[in-house]
C-alpha cells in the first residue's frame, strides 16, 4: 500500500491510497492508513497516465535515418531496414520506447508492429501496459496473405496465455497494402476472438485517391465499411482524409480515431483533422504519437498541444478544442477504446499516474494545471509516474535507463 | 578562461577557449592553456545561444489570465490588467522569464514591454542580453501622444548610459495602436540615433483590412513604407498577413521579419507564414516566442520545432525549411538583426552558448544533434549555458530560481 499524501488534484489537496495496483481510496481529509508506505507529496499535482493510442513503438531507433519525405517514399525507404530488423533489435527499440513514455506520463500503448511478443515483454518489463498486435501488410501477395494467416493464429494462441498486464490485439495496416481477402479474414478473426483492430485510416490525400480508383470511389472508410470492417472494436488511426459521409460512417460505428497531428505536420500529410465533426458523429476520438520515425518522438504532451493549437489555427478560432476535452483524447477516451479501466483519478481504477512538479515558473499563473502543463511547461516536470501501483518513474530516472541505451547502440550499430 | 574540452561541435569533438567573454580559441586538437578553469564536456554538444527576437517577457506572469481568445479580444483584456503593472512587477516578471529563456539556451532576447529599464535591470542581473524599448502606444490620443515623445527622450537620455551588456531600442506597437504623428516621430527618431525599430505588422487579417480600410487601401506594410518606415533597422514580428507586394516590399527593405508561430497558432491569427518568399526577396527572417500570456511559453525549441512543422505542412512538403535554416532563422539571423556578434560558435564572437546533454535517448539516431534536439528533445537536454563568457545555468540550475518564483506570487498576488 502506498499513500500519496498531500497531493494536489483537480487543482486541490487530496490524499490518495493506492493497494494491489489501483486506487483503493480517495479522500480531501487527511487519513491515516496503518502499513501504508507514507509517499509526501507536497508541490506535485497528479494526473492520470496518458493513453498512448497509436505507435509503433520499436521505430524510435529509426528515427533521424530519412528525414522531410512524404509518406510514401518515407515508407517505402523505412520497409527496406524494416526487413533487417529482427526480435532482439526490437526489444531494446521498444525499451527506448518506454523510456520516452514514462518520461512523459505514458503508462498505457496501442503499438502496431513487428515481433509483437518481444515489444510486449520489453514494455512489460518497463512497467507499463503494451496492447500489442498481429500486422497483416501483404503487399496483395496471396502466398505471403496466407502465411501471415497462419502466423497469426500461431500469435493469437501464444497470446491465450498473456495476463492482463498486456492485451492482444489484430492490426490491418492499411486499405493498400493488405489484400481484400486478409482485411475480412482479419477482421472475421478479430470479432471472434474478440480482439481490437487496429488501422490505419484516410493518413493521406493519396491513399483517398488511389483507393477511389481502385474500388469503384469508394474512400478508404467506405471500403472498410463495405467489407464489414469498422466498429467500436476498431481504433483507427489517422482520420485525416475523410469526407462527410466517412465522418457520418465512423461517427455511427463509433470508431475510435486516433489524431496523430505531428507526424502529420512533419509528413506534410496535413492538418484539417475533423476533430468537432467526429466527435459530434459519435466517433471517440484518442491521441497518438505515431512512430518517433515520422513524428518526431514519444512525448504525448507535444502531440497533445498542438493538437489543440492546430484545430484553433485551421478554424481561425482560438476557442477551439478546450483543454479539457484534450485531456480526455489522451486518458479517458483511449482507455475506453482498449477497455481497460484507466486514464481517470477514481476509486477503483488502476493506478496509472503521473506526478507533476507545480513548484516551477509554469505553474505561476492561475491557469488550472492541465493548461499549464499542456501550454507552459513541457514533460520535464512529470517528476514522477506509477502504472498498475509500481512505480516506474522516481525524480525523472528510470531503472536501467543506462543499460537500455548502451544495449540500443548496440542494436543500432548491427542494421 | 574557461576551456571547454571533449565537446562535440558540429557533430565532431573539439576543444573551445573562453576568454574575456569571447570565444578565444577552437581547436579541433587537444590544447593546454595555463590558468584556464578546465570543464570536461564529454557527453556534450555545443551550440549558440538562441536569439529571441520577439518578446514580452514579463508577460510571463499573465500567463493563464485569458485563454481562448483571439488577439483583439485578449488584447482588450490584458489592457486592463496591464494598467495596473508596476516595475517592481515588471522586475520579477522579467526574472521569469529569463529563468524560462536561459532554461531553453537563449542568451539575448529583443524585448517589448512597459517599465523597461526594470526589464533591462532584471535580464542583467540574470547575466542574459536583453535588447529593451520604448513603446508607442498613443491609441490615436494626441496628449498621450505627446506625452510619449517626452517619455521616449527622457528614457533615450538615460539610455546614454547604458553598456554593451544590453542595447536600447524603439517601439512603434502597431499601425492600429500609434498615430501617424508619432510611427514618424519615432521612427525619424530612431534612425537620427541608430536606434532598432521594433513593430508590430500584419499579424491578423482584421488587422490588415482595418489597416486598408483607413489608409487608401494601404495593407500596413505599404502604409509603414509609404511613411518611410521601413529598412534593414526594423524589426517586424509576426509578418502573417502579407501581399505579394507587402512581401516583395520587405524584402527589399531588407527588413528582420520574425516569425512567431505558436502564438499565431494559439490565438488563432494564422499559419501560412511566408517563409520562402521573404527569405527569396531578401528579408532577414527570424525567430520569436511572442510573450509567453499568449504563445504559452518562452522555449524558442518549441516555436522553431513547429516553424518547421507548419512551413512542412501548409504547403504540404515534408522537405520544406531544413533544420539549418531553422537554426539560422533562431541564432545568426536574430545577432545579425541586433548587430551584436551571438548566435555562432566562432572565434571573435561571444561566448553566447549552450551545453546539451547528448547522452540520452533523442540522440541515439544518427541524425544531427540540431535535428535532434529540435525535433526529439525538449529543453530538458540543455544542461549549460554560458552568457558574454559567464554560466547562467549549470545542471539545469539556476541561481536565485526559487527566490524569484517567490517574489513572482508575490507581486501576481497584489494585482
């Protein structure tokens, strides 16, 4: 039992208990738990962990290898070293990864990407919740589409024996790189078994176009939609491209979208994502941060921010995305997508939490400390982090943060 | 002397001698030079310290006080509370946002704000080169307006006697802000004493129509031009809203064009600045954080991360501004504006520059430490800074950081 004493939530004093990895007691009077590990924590304000909903976690070590391309030729560079890579190289990658999260308050991930079961231990050796994903990315190629079949039954049955510290989930990269045969196969195989699907959607102008072309103007959401695919076991990331009738068809399927903003500044791929018509539709809409390849790194608060500057600049309305529905884009409405009871301050919920220093400059104004720390400050002042009651973070270090990076050198050095 | 050793510059280990607070030596080959206090650097980068070239930097404590508001609206809010500042609020103000511009590696900042000798005094005290003005602003009001011609000479006096440790300069707030009377006195003002003219131009749309609307269809460029306004002396933050021919105009005047993007993102002015066509017509583009009430912060890492972003995404070209021009833009592009010898790691300059820490996750790839600090890292990573030959910071410490915050609620309590 650990007693976070003094703490400050919503902006007052409270005293929280946490016991057997959730929040067991929340109370504003003081209370006095016999056994309970006494934890001060005067000048530091909580927050929920953040939801990450959207990485690929591993590509951090392939971050700065091609810099200002467009999708496209970015991924067509990033699947040549993609093909060299292998378990070990994404076992530290994912590690590295982790240490960006925790950094910033990350204490659950939805990771799309290779050597699932590698990236899974490696987070849950961090500490932290990994939902981890079978890729189908065939290239329209029926031998390897049946391979990938195969691997992933092969995955989904190694996966029965996973507990609840990590979640297995079913990835379809994208309407043009997986053939129509596998999208319904995997979709069939994630309904029934009950798995997430997790995929890409509408990133960029030309996956909208050359989709159109290919099956008779229908848009990638269209598509999907035709094949049965999409519903509230889908989280699909992007959302970029969309029309009217695609917000109307994930809003009524209540798709969770995934706003991956930076990635999509820095790709050019753009920026008009439609938050307000989403979430209006009935879509839930999360935040990610994409690969650290593309985007250019793990830190959701970056992402979070200019989210939010990016939807008041592009309506030319500075009242746009108010700092408590992007707060909610970051906890709550990720953990809902994943079903997992986090990303909220309440008895009961595991106990995913950042610590934040208000003792520095950023906190000096009467903001509330979510639109401090989103606007002011930046993930320097997430002191420390607890996921499912262990810490993981104390005064910003992180056990083997030192070995992690020697052994990613390592790895770095053999691709 | 201080002799910085095993430091990597430019991506490569070098040796650099301090002296008399210039940079004396760099030597890509061991040196030894008796007396020189010996600061191994292993694990280090080095780069100049950051020019900030569009601040308010007391604003720092308004900080929170109006969110949501587009500028107009936020302007007429923040009058009010502005009627209300002292120097002394002035002072700590400052010292804040100095402890926030030291944090991110700035090292000379080009300030407007009211009571600015207390600005100057703190900034000094803080051991960073503040750049400081007098500011018109007579909304149109003749009396206030001769006031401040009187005020303006007075403070010019008193300036006489100011050192190289900072520079004095002349603000004409805006065309919407300052009567044609005054934007001519003070600008033959300042041109009589070779004074800097900081303004502010074309930030909004509105403001660019009023500007036509009451001046013959002159966008405020053209009407600044038609009053002679303009040259290589001025120092234009924002440039938003801008013609072809406000643009071509400009450059021709090879006027210091400073881009402030967050805030323009955040107050929802804008985003399309036009950073290729200055740069192509001659203008001199730099870097500013605007004050920190509406931008949120003074971290120039976070402002020149997303220059880049939004060159990248509105024209939707990931290639657009490439890490060296954005490090221009934000070091020899600023010194080059002030004429002050900053912003380059060269012998002969000052010692304006900062130490970042290299060892950790953001610099595992292989790309440049520029890109990496600028588009993994955050300011965290920036251990050092050294000043005109002096540490400002050391381990990201600070001296006198907690005595200012301080003093900092104090003086925010009383208005």
């Amino acid at each position: 039992m650990i007693l976070l004493r003094n703490i400050t939530l919503h902006d007052k004093p409270a005293h929280i208990l946490v016991d057997g990895g959730r929040i067991a007691k929340i109370s504003r009077e003081h209370i006095d738990v016999p056994g309970a590990e006494i934890v001060d924590c005067s000048g530091k304000a909580v927050i929920p962990g953040f939801v990450n909903m959207h990485t690929h976690a591993a590509m951090v070590l392939l971050r700065g290898i091609h810099e200002d391309l467009s999708l496209y030729d970015w991924l067509n560079n990033i699947w040549k070293i993609e093909a060299n890579l292998d378990g070990e190289f994404i076992y530290w990658a994912t590690k590295v990864a982790c240490l960006e999260m925790i950094r910033c308050g990350t204490t659950t991930f939805n990771d799309q990407y290779w050597y699932s079961p590698h990236a899974r231990k490696a987070a849950i050796e961090m500490g932290i919740r990994p939902v981890v994903s079978f890729i189908f990315l065939d290239s329209h190629n029926p031998d390897l589409a049946a391979r990938q079949r195969e691997a992933c039954e092969r995955l989904y049955q190694r996966s029965l024996d996973w507990g609840e510290e990590s979640q297995f989930a079913i990835s379809i990269h994208s309407v043009y790189t997986v053939s129509e045969e596998n999208i319904l196969w995997a979709s069939r195989f994630a309904r029934e078994h009950s798995l997430k699907l997790h995929l890409h959607l509408g990133e960029t102008e030309l996956e909208d176009k050359d989709c159109r072309k290919a099956h008779g103007g229908l848009s990638p959401t269209a598509y999907f939609d035709s094949l049965g695919v999409l519903g509230p076991d889908v989280i699909a990331a992007h959302c970029l491209w969309l029309s009217d009738d695609d917000v109307r068809i994930l809003g009524e399927r209540k798709v969770n979208c995934v706003h991956n903003i930076n990635s999509n500044l820095k790709l050019a791929s753009g920026y008009r994502f439609k938050y307000n018509e989403l979430r209006d539709a009935g879509a839930n809409v999360c935040i990610g941060t994409d690969g650290a390849a593309s985007s250019n790194n793990m830190d959701i608060l970056d992402h979070m921010k200019n989210a939010a500057f990016l939807q008041k600049a592009w309506r030319g309305d500075p009242a746009q995305m108010p700092i408590n529905e992007l707060i909610d884009c970051a906890t709550v409405h990720g953990a809902r997508a994943l079903g997992i009871d986090t990303g909220v301050i309440r008895e009961g919920a595991w106990a995913d939490l950042s610590l934040i220093d208000i003792t520095g400059t950023a906190f000096l104004s009467p903001g509330s400390t979510a639109a401090n720390l989103i606007y002011a400050a930046n993930s320097e002042v997430i002191s420390d982090v607890m996921a499912q009651g262990k810490w993981v973070m104390r005064g910003r270090k992180i056990p083997a943060e030192a070995e992690i990076i020697e052994s990613a050198r390592k790895v770095l050095s053999q691709i």
